[in-house]
C-alpha cells in the first residue's frame, strides 16, 4: 500500500517537471537565441559560447540602413504601460467602490451594463475609439496610448466583489468620525485591498504591455513607437537577424518576470481570495 501510494507521488512529481520543462523550455530557448553567435541561433540548441553581441546591435540602433530607437521603444512601453494601469487602478477602485459602497439610483442597471459589456468583443469598438482620437486631436501622441486604456471593466467587476466583502459597519463608522468617500478609500479600503490590489495590477501590466494592435494603430511616429510595435516590424527589414529578435523578446518579458518575482507574495494571497 504505501509502495503504490509513492509510486503515485513519484508519478505526479515527473508529470510536473515535465509539464514545467513544456512551459519554461520556449522562454530558455529564446534567453539562449539571444545570447547566442549569430551563426548558430536556431541551429544549436545549447550555443557553444555566450556573447552580448545580440543587445549591443539593439542598443546601438541596428543597422545604419533602417536604424531603430530600440530603448526609446522600451522607454515607451514603460511609460505608456505604467500610466495606463495607474489610471486603470484609480478608476476601477474609485467606481468599484461606488458600486459596492455607496447607493444611488440605477446603481444596478450600471453593474448590469458593466457585466454585458465584459462580454461584448473589444474589437468592434476600434473604429469608434479611433474616430474619437482623431476627433480631439490625440493621433500620434502619448494621449492617444494612455487615455483610451484608462478604463478596465474587469477591474472593476474585481474590486466591486471585493469591496462587498468589507463590512458596511467600517464604513458607516467611518463616516461618524466625519471621513469622507476619499479618505475612507485611501484610509481603509486601498489597504485592505492590497493582496487583490496586486493581482489586478499584474494583469492589468500584463495586458497593457503586450498590446500591439491600438498602438500600431494609433501612432506611425517612429520616436513613440514601443517596443511590441517595434518588435512586429522586425519581421520585415530585420527578418534576417534572429538573434536581436530573441534579444528583443527577452526585453519584453524582463519586466513582467520583475514584477511578477517582486510581487509573488501577495499574488499568492488575492489568489487565494479569488479561488474562494
């Protein structure tokens, strides 16, 4: 009996490794391109040597023929992805809150439409959104990347669950010691959100810095370019050159993989709400 139940174990253990090694295996592959000869990117799996010579041909711009920003496109990314999900944060805590905490007339109806509109395919608001940014003058700016991101419905759907969670008694005490909605949120609510608050966040970064098709739509300038944008047109002048494509993508994956190591702890506790 307990020779069957450690052969089960022992079972699991390799069916996890392996399903591990399926899942890592395209990541290393790529961290080996890009620090791989050239001559040998894509034909050894294991490089017979390691060189930086991938990072320094982006950092230096490419080739004087078609010379690419590569770190004013990483630089893009970040700006345009942190401001992005700190206004989708501040807007998801702010209307969550008011769905959950504070009754008015149609409050209902609103969390309806929030829940049909999750929904609903995101690509066939493209033209509208685009319209309205060229309507207000934002094409080829910062503006045209950001705003538009602003708001995040299942953001808000997340904190609007979570807020329910928090007794009405915190809050109506609160409001006898003559705090506000403001300060009840950033005193009481924002902190006892941080677990979820971390989750949301990950997400949120996650799917804003991988966003390719609004930002190629949005903005030609070659200066606000990021880097995912960047990154699709290499498969044109620079289809010849794997491995700064490889390099590339390590870049873009570095920051996710950052924050993700920076902020495991509390990831484990919202997942925990959420699994609940």
């Amino acid at each position: 009996m307990v020779g069957s139940k450690r052969w089960k174990v022992g079972l699991l253990y390799v069916l996890a490794f392996a399903v591990l090694f399926v899942m890592v295996f395209p990541y290393l592959y790529m961290v080996l391109g890009s620090l791989s000869p050239w001559n040998e990117v894509d034909r050894k799996l294991i490089p017979s040597s390691l060189t930086l010579r991938s990072y320094e041909w982006l950092f230096q711009g490419g080739e004087d023929v078609v010379p690419r920003p590569w770190l004013r496109a990483f630089f893009n990314s970040v700006l345009v992805t942190s401001a992005s999900t700190l206004l989708m944060l501040v807007t998801a805590v702010m209307v969550g809150y008011a769905l959950s905490k504070v009754p008015f007339k149609g409050r209902q109806w609103v969390n309806n439409a929030i829940l049909f509109q999750m929904f609903y395919p995101s690509i066939i608001l493209l033209i509208p959104l685009f319209l309205i940014v060229r309507y207000f003058g934002w094409y080829n700016t910062y503006w045209a990347m950001i705003l538009p991101k602003a708001v995040n419905l299942w953001a808000i759907f997340m904190y609007t669950n979570f807020f329910r969670s928090i007794p009405d008694e915190l809050i109506e005490a609160a409001k006898m010691d003559g705090a506000g909605h403001f300060t009840i949120i950033r005193r009481i609510v924002w902190p006892m959100s941080r677990s979820i608050t971390t989750i949301i966040f990950l997400f949120l970064f996650m799917e804003r810095w991988v966003e390719l098709l609004w930002d190629m739509l949005v903005v030609n300038n070659e200066k606000m370019l990021t880097l995912n944008v960047l990154l699709a047109q290499m498969f044109g002048p620079y289809g010849g050159y794997p491995g700064p494509m490889y390099a590339a993508s390590v870049l873009l994956t570095l920051p996710i993989l950052i924050l993700f190591l920076l902020f495991s702890k509390n990831f484990k506790e919202g997942m925990q709400f959420i699994l609940k």
